[in-house]
C-alpha cells in the first residue's frame, strides 16, 4: 500500500481590521447627515383648517417663505429679519423672479394685526401671490 505524504495546507486569515474601519466610517457619515437634516427645522403650531389642500411639490421651487412667530419675530426664508429690513428684501426678492410667490406660516397664537401687516408688505412688494400655511384639520367628534 502507498500512502501519499498528505500537504499541509496553510492557514488562511482574514484580516477584517480594514473591513471593520470602512464600516465605522459609513456608520458616522450616515449619522452626522442624518442629525444635520433636523437641525434647521422648526416646531410651529399652525392654526388648522378644514378646507385647506396639501401642497403642490412643483410650487415649492419658486416660493419664498415667512414666517410669524407667536413671540413677533419674522423670518423670511430661515433667517430672522427685523421688520424695518423686511420691505426691501422682499422687493429684492420680487425683483429678482416674477413668478415667485410667498408662503405666510404664522403660527395659531400670532396676532392677527401683524399677519395682516405682513400680507400687505408682500403685495407691495410686488409678489404676485401669498399663501397661507395652516395643518388639515383632524377628523374628531365635532357634535360636543
């Protein structure tokens, strides 16, 4: 009987360290991006509607937003803006799009006076359309 010499065979290691770094890495980036995209929101309380429409994804391109807090402070596209500055940014930013509108979201506890008055600045600013934000209206008992 031959017997053959078996081999030996080499151990095979795999070496994950490298693995395991680009792992974290993505784990990180995902979470910073994750965390920086909530950063820049705000909670507001709008007043809520019944006949109110969601809106239109196309429309948002073009729409310039301001916003009135319950406190009187106004924010014209996420950056807070003293009243006496807000005119003439708003005719900058007529001037610089005709089609562009505005999208008011003054929050329920607002005073009406000062949503008003910003309503008229935006049209003498020359924008050709302002909308109100409010929230659909939940379904509810309404008999009580």
């Amino acid at each position: 009987m031959v017997f053959r010499e078996r081999r030996k065979r080499s151990n095979v290691t795999l070496n994950v360290t490298s693995l395991v770094d680009v792992l974290f890495l993505l784990l990180i980036f995902f979470m910073v991006t994750g965390t920086f995209k909530r950063a820049g929101e705000m909670q507001l309380d709008l007043p809520e509607s019944s006949t109110s429409s969601p809106r239109s994804e196309g429309a948002e391109s073009y729409q310039n937003k301001l916003v009135l807090r319950e406190d009187g402070t106004v924010l014209l596209n996420d950056e807070q803006v003293d009243l006496s500055q807000l005119a003439a940014r708003l005719k900058q930013l007529a001037a610089k799009d005709e089609k562009a509108t505005v999208l008011l979201n003054a929050e329920a506890g607002a005073r009406y006076g000062d949503a008003i008055h910003l309503m008229d600045l935006v049209r003498e600013a020359g924008f050709g359309g302002v909308s109100v934000g409010t929230q659909l209206k939940t379904f509810r008992d309404e008999t009580r």
